[in-house]
C-alpha cells in the first residue's frame, strides 16, 4: 500500500530474532583462515569471530579472505584475528525490520551478525531473509 508506514504493517513488526538464522558457523582468532573459507563454501559469505564467552569480537568476510590472498598469503598461515574486522555492524534480536534495512542498506552489507543484550552471537541475518519475510507476512 503507497503511503502505509512500513512499521504498521504486519512485516514492519516482525524482528530479527523470528527471521535469523540460528546455525551460524564461528570461529575465534586463533582460527586459520583456510577453516573460514571452507565454512564460507558450506555456508554464508562472512564468518562471526567470537571470544571465549561466545561473545562477538569480529567479522572476517569473502572479501578479507580474497584482499589476504591478493597479498600472497597462504590461508593456512593466516589467522583469523590478523585480518578480521573488529568489533563489527550488528543486530539485536529484538530489532525490526526498518531499523535491520537502514543497517544493512546504510552500510552496503549483505548480512550481519546477530547478538543478545549481552554481546553473545546468537545467529545472522541476510538481506534474503528480509525478503522472505516480507512475502510470508504480506502475501
């Protein structure tokens, strides 16, 4: 409908905690990034780096993996804390769906991490799964 508040409608109250994924592959810094990038294959293009509480610390994506590369690395020597972004953009749970789109499009991101209140990854969400809500919601 033109003109209808997105946060009105039954999609706009949805959160992100009903449209992440919950099996989300983690890593910790010490992670060879070779691992990173088998995960990437079996799964999503960025893999969460958590500390030992589980909590999120830092992101590496396809895109950090090919720039190590790039510079003759071997992903077998490479840790995932030598080139992982820290402290990365993320959800909460509880977040709707307007606030997750200004992230993800404010930023130009695919998908993000998921955390609790407390800074504990929990799962992630992608932009697809914006889009599947929306036609199970509205349509």
């Amino acid at each position: 409908m033109p003109g209808t508040n997105i946060r009105e409608t039954k999609f706009g109250k949805m959160t992100v905690g009903q449209l992440m994924e919950k099996c989300v592959q983690s890593a910790n810094r010490d992670s060879k990034t070779e691992l990173l990038a088998s995960y990437m294959m079996e799964g999503f293009g960025s893999v969460p780096i958590i500390d030992d509480s589980e909590n999120l610390v830092g992101i590496v994506s396809e895109f950090d993996l090919l720039k190590s590369l790039r510079k003759g690395n071997k992903l077998g020597e490479v840790l995932a804390g030598d080139i992982m972004t820290p402290n990365p953009i993320s959800a909460i749970q509880g977040m709707d769906m307007p606030a997750l789109i200004d992230i993800l499009q404010n930023n130009h991101l695919i998908r993000v991490p998921v955390i609790d209140g407390k800074g504990k990854l929990i799962g992630i969400v992608a932009r697809r799964d914006i889009l599947r809500g929306y036609l199970q919601t509205e349509h």
